[in-house]
C-alpha cells in the first residue's frame, strides 16, 4: 500500500479528474482531491499543502505551465507531473524548464501514473561532493525540483562522515578536492557503503584522467566533465534511480 501522500488532480475534463480519483484511491491514496481549472488549483494549493499534482498541460484561461509557476511560489516542494493529449511541444519544454518532473502523453496507462507518482515520492537520496559551492547549489536546485533529496559539503572527509551517518543511494564527487582527492574519497564511501553509485565530476578531463580511470575500475558508475549539461546530470539520476529503485 503506497503511502498516503496528497495528490491534486487538475483537467479541465471532469470526466477525467473523476475516473482518476477514483482509480488512485483504490490504489491507496486516499487524500485525493481535484480541480478544474488552473485557478482554482492555485486557490485550492494555498488553501492546503499537497505533494504530487497531476496537471493538464492544455486549459482554457490558464494552461498547466502557468498554473505550475504560480503554484511554485506558494508550495515550491510540490511535486508536478503534466499530463497532455495534444501536441503542445513549446509548452512541454516550458514545462522541462520550470523543474516539471515529468510529462505523460494521454491516454496513459493507470500503471505509468502510479509507477511515476511512486517514483517521485521515493526519490533516491543523494550528495554532492564539490570545494566549489556554486557547483553544489546549482545541481541541488536542479535536482530538488525533480523530486530528489540533496546533500552537499565541500570535502571528501564531510562526504564520508555523511555517508557514514546516513548511506546515500547516490554520490557525484569532484576529482579535484582538497585534502582527500576524489578517488579517495570514493574508496573510502565504498567501505562504508558498498552499494552506493559513485559518479565522478571533473573540470580537469587531461590531468585527472589516471584518476578517473581507477574510479572507473574500482566500480564508479561513470564520470561527467563539467562544465554539464543538466539535463545530462538529470538523465544519469533517473537512471541510477532505476536500478536502485528496483533492487529494493
């Protein structure tokens, strides 16, 4: 039974706010309210928290990526997966851009719904490991507005007494940190957590190149040569995310 987290459902089409409700309560979600309108999710959000919001893309008045940047202003930790029938490829992008977690084509398998609403309420945890905090708080942001949950520090010493506090699913580790270099600070979580997926981060793609490689051969997932692409960082998250996903 999924845990009781409150979902909103918004769709101009009664028909489908009801047939959804219905079908996510038998599932186990019993705060499940709707609304019709963008507006009146807006109204309905400051009224009471939520924490997953399915929204249409396409509403008369107000369309979902509008509703979705008012509503982020008032709850930024909801959780926002659009749902669309139509092509409407400018507003999808919109949507990727404003920290959307994701956007189902109607008519959806009830599976995929659930199996997304339970993916963003079970995001793996992870860390950043980078001197340069600038780093650090850029792919936090990025990452929170997918549904994840970050941890940052600024040395690998900071990065094993988190992981020996709490294991973390995932870390993304600089090559280039003081003290304990990034391959240290890996082999060091390893012993601490072995099944942890380590990606290393680097700036420095010619002088951190032997390290790299022996991260790569004691087991690190793979390496990202900064500067990156978010959208490359978000892509290797929800991989990871899967694999851990399913082996628990």
């Amino acid at each position: 039974m999924p845990d009781k987290a409150s979902i909103l459902i918004v769709d101009d089409d009664a028909n489908i706010c009801s047939s959804l409700s219905k079908i996510l309560v038998k599932k186990g979600y019993a705060t499940t309210t709707t609304a019709e309108s963008g507006q009146h999710a807006i109204d309905m959000v400051k009224e009471k928290p939520v924490d997953i919001i399915l929204m249409d893309i396409k509403m008369p008045i107000m369309n979902g990526v509008e509703a979705y940047k008012r509503i982020k202003q008032i709850r930024p930790s909801a959780v926002v997966i659009f749902m669309t029938a139509f092509s409407v490829e400018d507003l999808v992008k919109d949507a990727i851009k404003e920290g959307a977690y994701a956007v189902i084509k109607k008519p959806f398998d009830i599976d995929t719904v659930v199996n997304m609403i339970e993916k963003s309420k079970d995001g793996a945890l992870l860390a950043v490991v980078d001197d340069d905090p600038n780093i650090g708080k850029t792919m936090k942001n990025v990452l929170e507005r997918k549904g994840y949950s970050i941890t940052t520090c600024q040395t690998g010493e900071e990065a094993i007494a988190l992981a020996k506090d709490k294991p973390r699913d995932i870390f993304f580790i600089d090559m280039k940190l003081p003290v304990l270099n990034g391959l240290e600070t890996y082999l060091e979580i390893r012993k601490v957590n072995p099944k942890a997926v380590v990606v290393m981060m680097t700036a420095y793609r010619q002088e951190m190149d032997e390290l790299i490689r022996h991260a790569i051969e004691k087991g690190a997932y793979s390496c990202m040569y900064k500067p990156f692409d978010m959208d490359e960082v978000i892509k290797v998250v929800d991989e990871v995310f899967e694999r851990v996903h399913k082996s628990k």
